[in-house]
C-alpha cells in the first residue's frame, strides 16, 4: 500500500514537473508570419456612422487596402495618427479604421481632433471580430491586395519606415 502511495505521488511530481517545464520551452512571442500570403477571414463589422455592416466582400473593389484597429484610449494610436493622414492621400490605397473596444463618442470626438485618415470607419465594440485578425493589441495594421491576401502586417504604431514600405509596395 505505501509503495502506491510513493508512485502515486511520483507520477504527480513528473506530471506537474512536465506541464513547467513544457510551459517554460513554449515560444511565447507573437507570431504574425502564418498570416502573411493568406486570404483575411470572414468579419462582420458594424459601421462607426451608420446601422449597417461593413464585411470582407466590401474590400474586394480596393486594389490596396489597409485595415487600421485603433482607439481614442489608445496613446500609441495618436503617435501614429499623423502616418495614416499621410498614407490617406494615397490614391492606389483605401483605409479601414476598426476602432476596438471604444465608445463611438470618444472616437468621433478623437477623429474630429485629429483628422479622419479613413475612408471606411467601422467598430468592433467587444473586440470579437478583431480577434479574427489575430489582433491582441493595439495599434495594429494589414495591408491587403486585391484578392484580399496579407501582404504584411504591422504590430504596433505605424513607423516612417511603415510608410515608406506602404508606399513603395502600393505603387
């Protein structure tokens, strides 16, 4: 009986020792890299202004799109502001602003300060369709074509460098 008891014990000691030790080799930075070259899932999103929806056939008719996920709480979202007023001049290319998890007053208040880079302004209240991005954070960016595939992915506030790669790419 006692020798149970001391494998019994054991195999819960390498048990719990496994699951630590499984957990402590996991890579657990964010990798975007498997959406690169994939076509966008499905989404469903409600637009910022109006009652109706805005859904992933709607992108089909931009040569160039960049879907933007921001908010007016989100401090990095004002540092890159000024990049996509710059990207919103580009003619070859369409934004999409998602503003996440925000009130619709705090965002209309921060475009109406700010400017309105976006062509299309939708919101994703709980955060649930983003999610269907890969989104975790934000601010986030996915520069898609035509047929809706990723071209790149951009985790964090738009860069100069950001800006120049969109650019060179859009041409």
């Amino acid at each position: 009986m006692q020798k149970i008891v001391k494998t019994i014990i054991f195999l819960i000691f390498l048990f719990i020792l496994s699951v630590f030790f499984i957990g402590l080799n996991r890579d657990t930075n964010y990798n975007t890299a498997n959406q690169i070259n994939k076509e966008i899932p499905d989404f469903k999103v409600s637009y910022l202004d109006k009652e109706n929806f805005f859904t992933k056939n709607d992108l089909r008719k931009n040569n160039f799109t960049l879907i933007n996920f921001w908010a007016s709480w989100c401090a990095p979202c004002r540092i890159e502001h000024p990049i996509l007023i710059r990207l919103s001049e580009e003619k070859n290319m369409k934004i999409v602003g998602v503003n996440f998890k925000d009130k619709k007053e705090q965002a209309k208040k921060f475009l109406g300060e700010l400017g309105n880079p976006y062509d299309v302004s939708t919101k994703d209240m709980y955060g649930k369709q983003s999610v269907l991005f890969g989104i975790y954070g934000i601010p986030e960016s996915i520069l898609i074509d035509k047929e809706l595939i990723v071209i790149k992915k951009f985790v964090g506030p738009l860069s100069v460098n950001d800006l120049n790669y969109i650019k060179e790419i859009i041409k």
